[in-house]
C-alpha cells in the first residue's frame, strides 16, 4: 500500500507499514463575518495505491495512545476509485464524544488507487459535466444559463427548466453550498423527477431554476468555503461583487424576479444522531395572514416528513444567511437547510428531496398560489395586517413557544437516553 499525498486533502498523513495517520487539513475562515471555519473543517479525503483484500487500519485525528478513550461506533467512511461512484465501506469506525476522533480497521476493496473519506466528496468537473449533460439531453424542457463566476472564474450555472412560455411563478433551488456535505443529490433526483411526466405537469405552471454547485470553488479546492474563505451559508455577502461573487451574482438573479418558494439542501456527514430534518423559520417572520397560513402547512409536511424534527431559532433565522434576506426583502417563502443524514444512504436521501419537493409544490399548486399572493409590493399584493399586529402576533408566538419546549425536551431526553446505545451502528 502506497499513500498519495498529492490527491489527499489532509494537514498531516503518514503510514506506519498498513496503519495510516490522517490528520484533517483546517481551512482559513475569510476575515470578517461568521464563517465558521473550523466547525467546516472536519472532513479527510484519503488517496492510496493498494491490493485488493490488504488489511488497513486506519486512525483519524488521533494517535494510538486515544484508542481506549474511544467510547462511540459513531461515523462512517466511503471509498471510491473515481470520486464519482462513492459506495459506504461497511466496517465499525470508532469515535469519541465530540466524532472528530476515528478509528477503524477494513479490507481494502479494490486495487489501485483508491479514495477513502468520511465524507462524500464528489468530483467537480464530473458535477459540472453531468449537470450539463442534463441539460444537453432534455433541451425541450431545460435551459443552462451562468449568471457570474466565482471569485477563481469558475461559472455559476443555472439550470431552468420550464413547460410553458408563461408560467404562472418561479422556484428556486439551490444545493453545493457546502461541498463536503453531498447534498448536490438533491438536485439531481430533483431534476431527474421534474422530466418525468408528473414533473413536467408542475413545470406547466411553475418554472424551477436549480443552481445545484452554489460553491465551485469549494468543489474544485475540496473545501467548505469559498476559495478566499467566506461561508456563503452564514455569511452571504450579497453586495460584495469583489470578495463574494457567488453570493453577488446568485442575489442579483434573484432580484428579478424574487422566487415564489426557495429550496436549499445540507447533509448531516458526522452528526449522525441527528434524523433528517429541516430548519424552520418563525412564522412570524413572514409578513401578511395569508402567507403565514401557507407557511404553516409548509411546516407542518416538512416535520412530518422528518417524523417530528426540526431546528428552529436563531440558526435558522441567522441574519446574514441568504434565507433570511430573501423573505425579509421580498416575502419569500424559504427553506434552507433542510439536513439529510448520510446513514440513510445516497437513494433513500434523493427520495427524501423528492418527496419533500412534491409536496410542498403540491401545496402551491392546489391553491394556484403565484407571487400576487404571497410577495410583497412591488413584486406581490402581501401587506402587514392584523396578523404582524399585537395581541394577534400571540396566536403565532404561543403555540411556537409550546411546540419548542416540547421539541427541546423530547429531543434532548432521547439524545441522552440513546448517546451511547444507538442502534444505527451495531
Ligand atoms: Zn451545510
């Protein structure tokens, strides 16, 4: 077995005969804002040359003296020949608490060179050809547009995909903002369901436009942020063509016109204990009854299809994410952030987006809802009424505030009662 170091993304690697020290590499989070450099850096990408069956013991973060501190089966790992197929390597991999620390021993399940990680970390220009062979394959329905470039010239492109001159509004999609999170999936199966023929009966009445590589750089730099450092999740520099392009060119394509409803996918790699799960915004923070009323069923599908989880507060209110300014400004109905867990594995995840797209579109086109309805002046008709007013603000508070303290206990009380008897790993 021979390391690779040229093609790992690691600060350290080293080979001890078969038992292998990777070290994750840090990345340097941009000077101003959040960007919460260290928390996206937890991911190793390990290349090899080996022998099909040879042993290899493996040891992340951690040296051997941390072995008998490891106290969880709590992680996974994933090889691949090309970065492009990823398949699960089905082998216990031990972690401490904090899951930074791994630990695993496994055969190695192919000769030559090989790609171990403990994330799913997808090519990029596989990504951008196969989003462009969509397009070159379905000409009728789908169009590919770059709306800028990167801040190292790589092209934002867009897909939009339509079935009618005239549709009645649009939706906005977007995945890759965090390259070592996989979601990009999302945008595929998405994708792949909208040119199907119940798909393109919703692309009769709604155009959707997908950016599924929000972060090229990333992709291509095998890293979280942006190539100058910026988190485009917490730290969306809308107005700064120079330092932030993604976010400058992605804001002013939404500017004309703002979306109807904004779509946003992540992936859970090492929190494992945690389901899939969406992030929620307040009720509250939508302006107009109306609006509010369609929100709430939105909600509501989404925690269901969660089996009652979800993040709330001030993560999925953070005011300088890109959720944010789209429903301050415009009144847009978004969801970002929504968290598949990798455990799930790839399909059971593309099933999840779909779903989660359908219906919450279902609910759209029930109501023939456009932007009269829900954006605001000038884009839309939705003003501040009885329901942005107090004592009516209470209708909203008080059932959220009783839902949260019930979320809070409930999740706590089984994230304690099951942290170290998960039956996920065994
Ligand atoms: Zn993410």
């Amino acid at each position: 077995m021979k390391l690779l170091p040229d093609q790992s993304v690691a600060s350290n690697l080293r080979a001890d005969r078969n038992t292998i020290y990777i070290q994750r590499r840090h990345h340097t989070g941009f000077s101003t804002g959040v960007n919460k450099a260290d928390e996206y850096s937890w991911f190793f990408l390990l290349a090899l040359s080996g022998t099909k069956n040879e042993s290899i013991t493996l040891l992340a973060n951690m040296s051997q003296a941390d072995i008998p501190t490891l106290t969880r089966n709590n992680s996974l790992l994933f090889y691949s020949t090309d970065q492009i197929n990823w398949r699960r390597l089905a082998v216990p991999v031990l972690t401490d608490s904090a899951g930074l620390k791994q630990y695993a021993t496994f055969i190695l399940p192919v000769t030559g060179t090989c790609y171990i990680s403990n994330t799913i970390f997808y090519d990029y220009s596989y990504l951008d050809d196969y989003f462009a062979s969509f397009v070159a394959r379905h000409t009728a329905y789908c169009q590919k547009t770059t709306i800028g470039t990167s801040l190292q010239n790589r092209p934002l492109r867009l897909l939009t995909l339509s079935n009618n001159a005239n549709p009645l509004d649009r939706i906005l999609l977007t995945t890759g903002c965090h390259p070592a999170e996989p979601d990009v999936i999302a945008s595929q199966a998405i994708i792949d369901w909208l040119v199907s023929p119940p798909g393109l009966k919703l692309l009769t009445r709604y155009q959707v436009d997908v950016l599924p590589l929000s972060n090229p750089d990333g992709f291509a730099n095998r890293s979280c942020l942006t190539s100058n450092g910026i988190n485009l999740y917490w730290n969306f520099m809308k107005d700064d063509q120079k330092k932030c392009p993604e976010a400058f060119y992605l804001w002013r394509y939404i500017l004309n016109p703002p979306p109807l409803l904004y779509l946003d996918f992540h992936s859970y790699v090492h929190q494992y204990h945690r389901h899939p799960m969406p992030y929620l915004k307040d009720t509250i923070a939508y302006r107009g009854a109306f609006t509010k009323h369609i929100v709430k069923q939105m909600d509501r599908y989404l925690i269901k299809q969660s089996r009652g989880f979800y993040r709330f507060g001030k993560l999925a209110m953070w005011p300088d994410s890109l959720s944010r300014h789209i429903t301050q400004q415009f009144n847009t109905i978004s969801y970002t952030k929504y968290h598949f867990n990798l455990y799930e594995g790839i399909p059971a995840s593309q099933t999840r987006a779909v779903n989660i797209f359908i219906g919450l579109t279902k609910l759209l086109l029930r109501q023939s809802i456009n932007h009269q309805h829900i954006l605001l002046a000038p884009h839309g008709h939705a003003i501040l009424d009885h329901s942005d007013r107090w004592p009516f603000t209470w209708f909203y508070y008080l059932p959220q505030l009783l839902s949260k303290s019930y979320m809070f206990g409930k999740s706590y009380w089984r994230y304690y009662r099951h942290r170290n008897q998960s039956h996920l790993f065994r």
